[in-house]
C-alpha cells in the first residue's frame, strides 16, 4: 500500500496522539481541537481497516498495530523534519554573508557606514566575526574578509580598499597636551602603544626626534583599546587614520603635533581564490568597493 499525499494529515495527527497517549494533549500541538485529532485517527483506522488504539475511561493505548505505526510515523516525520530545516537553513543562508574583520576597524569605519548598506540591500543579512586570526575560507569559513596587511596571501585575491596613515593622539584634557606645541614635547608624555608593526619608534624618526626612548607606559593589544586608554587620559597614542576618525570627530581625542606618516600597511577584501562569490556577497563586496576612498 502506497501512502499517500492526503494520508499526512491524518499521520501527523496519529503520531502526536501516540507520543502523549492523549488525543488532547496531542490537539494543543498541533493547534487542533481533540475531536479533530480522533477525527484524524479514525479515518487513518477505517483506511487500515484495524484499531491503531484501544480507548477506555483513563484514555488511550496504543495496540501492537498502532505501536509498529507509531514507530515507522515518528521515525518519518523526524526524517522531513531534518530535510525541510535543512532546506529553509540553506533559503535563509543565499542571503547571508559571513565577513571575517579586525574589531577595530568594525567598530570605526564599517560600523557607522552599514546603515548605506542596509538601505541599498535590505534582503542580505550580515555575520561580521573578528579576530585577529586570519580567516580560513574552507567549506565552514566566511565568505570573504577585510585585512589589514601587505596585501599578499596565497590562495586569495585580495583588493586594495584603504590606504592608511598614523599621527598622534590624545585628549585634550590630558596633563602636558596643551603645552605641547612640536614633536619631541609629545615624547615627553605618556605614551600608549599597541601590537602594530609601526610604533612610536618609527614616527619620532620621521618626525626626526632623535636620540630618546619612547615612554610607553601602556600597551594594548587591539588598537580599539588603546584608543579608549588615550581617550581616558591614561597617555597619548600613535592612531591609525580609519580608525580614530571618530574618536575625532566626537572630541574625545585631537591630533598633536607633528607628521603624519604613512603606514606600511593597507586594508583589502579578501575573498577565496577556489570559488565564487554569492550573490550576495558580490553585492556586498561591489558596494564596499565603491565607497568614497578619502
């Protein structure tokens, strides 16, 4: 006997009813009445032409017939089940872009200019996830990421997206900043410092500043943490353009004196040389891309 599309109903309902040995409980599931569940149950009896339960005062109970149903039902239910999630999961996952970055530049630059993104593409859904690791673009990674570095990495194709420049920073309120007015009075202050390959010792040589020790009384790891040190009073920092534009514009830090200096590294997207960008992150990827470069 083939079973049919019109059986599932009936199946559905037979198999909640089975699992709570309880044609209202069953009914509360499935959003029906416990009349409609017995409704359902019968027509699956009078189709089989055997009873499925056995119904007395206290309720319900499965007979060896409706037990062997029960099992193959349950078992088959939970198979479509896995199928249909599966298949919803792969729908929703077309618009969905997964975007390795460092935090710090999420928080400053990218952070401020999705909103744009959003509006122009309002069916693509973002995963931004940062670390300082670079991404592993196999079957479970990103889809593509934003680098901060040389710009050369195997097995990807990277495009330029920003250069950068480093100057000092601090906040206006800071002992020592209003005094200072060149170069080597900013060597004078305390000094905040994070794990970048450029550091004070590099800018005091371009600002040709010789002949002293940097103070770096406090270093961080993420150049967002010694932004916010700086912006405390703790010291002044040596900044990443892109990424104190808005420590900037806010007030929380001013420039100091001295040059700025370009930094020997740039921003990139990055995207897997092995396969093709989706749809949605070639949207996503062509709209970073064209954003202003100043």
């Amino acid at each position: 006997m083939s079973t049919r599309a019109e059986w599932l109903s009936s199946l559905a309902a037979f198999e909640a009813a089975a699992r709570h040995q309880n044609f209202a409980h069953a009914g509360e599931e499935l959003h029906l009445t416990a009349s409609a569940v017995s409704h359902h149950v019968r027509k699956l009896e009078s189709r089989l032409g055997l009873p499925l339960f056995q119904r007395h005062a206290r309720g319900v109970a499965l007979t060896a017939a409706g037990r062997q149903l029960a099992d193959a039902a349950s078992s088959s239910l939970a198979d479509l089940e896995d199928v249909l999630r599966g298949l919803k999961a792969a729908s929703t996952d077309r618009d969905l872009v997964r975007i390795a970055t460092l935090h710090s530049f999420t928080c400053a630059w990218l952070m401020p200019r999705l909103p744009e993104f959003a509006k122009a593409h309002p069916e693509v859904r973002l995963s931004i996830e940062t670390g300082f690791a670079l991404a592993r673009f196999d079957d479970s990674g990103p889809d593509l990421a934003i680098r901060h570095g040389p710009g050369q990495w195997p097995g990807v194709q990277a495009m330029p997206l920003l250069d950068e420049q480093l100057f000092p920073v601090a906040a206006r309120s800071m002992p020592g900043v209003a005094a200072a007015s060149t170069a080597r009075d900013v060597a004078a202050l305390p000094l905040v410092a994070d794990n970048a390959r450029q550091g004070w010792p590099d800018w005091f040589r371009a600002a040709k500043v010789l002949g002293i020790t940097p103070d770096e009384r406090y270093r961080f790891t993420d150049s967002t943490g010694a932004l916010e040190a700086a912006a405390t009073g703790l010291g002044a920092v040596l900044a990443r353009q892109r990424i104190v534009e808005p420590y900037l514009a806010s007030g929380r830090l001013a420039r100091l004196p001295g040059p700025s200096i370009k930094a020997r590294w740039s921003y990139y997207v990055v995207q897997p040389s092995h396969r093709r960008l989706r749809p949605a992150a070639r949207a996503f990827v062509d709209w970073l891309l064209a954003l202003p470069r100043d």
